[in-house]
C-alpha cells in the first residue's frame, strides 16, 4: 500500500514538474504563456486506442481503434464469463466460491461496459458545421451552445497542445500522450490521449491542417 502511495507522490511531483519547467515562450504566444501544461486527463494507455479517419472532405473524426476493441473486449469476455461461470455455480451448488467468482465477473464486465461507453464515444471536426463534438450523433446547435461541454465551435479554437505524462503502475512505467484543444480563453479542451507519440502528433497535423489552428508540441519541442 505504502508502494503505490510513494509512486503516485512520485508521478503527481513528476507533473508538476514538467508543468513549472515548460518554456512556454518558444511558441511565440502570449497565449501560450497563460494556459496550462500539465495533463488535462490524469491516466492513459501504452497503445493507440483511436484512428483519425477522413469521413468526407468537411468531416475528420476519431473512433476507437483495433486494439482498444480488442483491450475492451478481453475484459467484456473475461468478465462474462466469470459472471456466467459464477451464476452456474451458485445454481448447481458446485463450489462454495460461487458468490466471489460472480461478483468479480460482475465488476470485470462493468468496468468493460464503462470504458466503451467513454472510449468508444467519437470526437468529430465538422468544418462545414464550423463545430467539433463529443458523441454518435450531432448535438443540438439551436442557441448558444458554449456552455455545452461535448460541443465546442472551432472559432473559439486558438491552438493544439501535445504534451506526456509518466505513468507508473505495479511491474512498469510508460507514457501517455495528450492531445488538448486550447480555447481563445486558454481553457484547455482534451480531445485524445494514448500511447502512441507518433500517430498521435501526425493525426494532430492532420487536424492542423484541416482547421487551419497551430499545434504546440513539447514532447518534441516544436509549432506546426
């Protein structure tokens, strides 16, 4: 116990770090000076878990790649089937153990249920409709929307971050990278956050390109 308290001190101490120590300057901003650095999303994973695909000339969106169904999956599977295995057991009066192999089934599969109901959600850039969002289908746009935190208009977009964070757990250490929308407010917007540094900063060029807003990479220490 005292083992994962001294590692998350470790990983809290590390960002906080990295947050005092960027050189916000060299972006050439004042934008970039008065929003922040550390992780917007605290956690993420050591592989891609999405793909920016083109849906049509106006609309680029992120949906949940292979091996995020595939990461879901195998709790989903593993879950139902400790569930399935547990009700059997309780009903045929088998194994004493019944009760626990039912309940740890039971929470594998919610714990599958809630990552495809956060991971799987898309995050779509229409430029025809001058908006991005988070969801399957199109948020209602009647009104003044900017107080709805799953849709966001892209003239409120000033700029794209990049950034890391360390993440440690039990048998090893890896980092997660962060793909951030920064507002004309310096509000900070997460849009992706996965293990994979270089799909993530080419899908954010991509997205650069497409919304015409520039991207502020620290992991690699450059503006495109």
């Amino acid at each position: 116990m005292f083992e994962k308290l001294k590692q998350k001190i470790k990983q809290s101490m590390e960002n906080m770090n990295k947050d005092l120590i960027v050189d916000a300057s060299r972006f050439n901003d004042r934008l970039a000076l008065k929003t922040q650095w550390s992780p917007l999303k605290k956690g993420g994973t050591n592989f891609k878990t999405h793909n920016l695909i083109k849906q049509s000339p106006m609309v680029l969106k992120f949906q949940l790649s292979l091996a995020g169904k595939l990461f879901i999956g195998i709790f989903m599977v593993l879950g139902l089937g400790l569930l399935l295995a547990g009700i059997y057991s309780l009903f045929s009066n088998s194994s004493s153990g019944g009760i626990l192999i039912t309940i740890i089934g039971a929470t594998f599969f919610a714990i599958s249920v809630f990552m495809y109901r956060t991971m799987a959600v898309p995050v779509v850039f229409d430029r025809s409709l001058g908006v991005i969002w988070r969801g399957h289908k199109l948020p209602k746009l009647s009104g003044n929307q900017h107080n709805n935190q799953k849709l966001h208009y892209t003239n409120d977009v000033h700029a794209m971050q990049i950034l890391s964070e360390r993440i440690h757990t039990d048998k090893n250490s890896y980092d997660s990278y962060e793909l951030n929308l920064v507002m004309k407010d310096a509000s900070r917007v997460n849009i992706i956050d996965h293990g994979n540094y270089q799909q993530l900063a080419k899908d954010a060029q991509d997205i650069s390109v497409f919304l015409g807003k520039p991207v502020w990479d620290i992991v690699n220490n450059q503006k495109y």
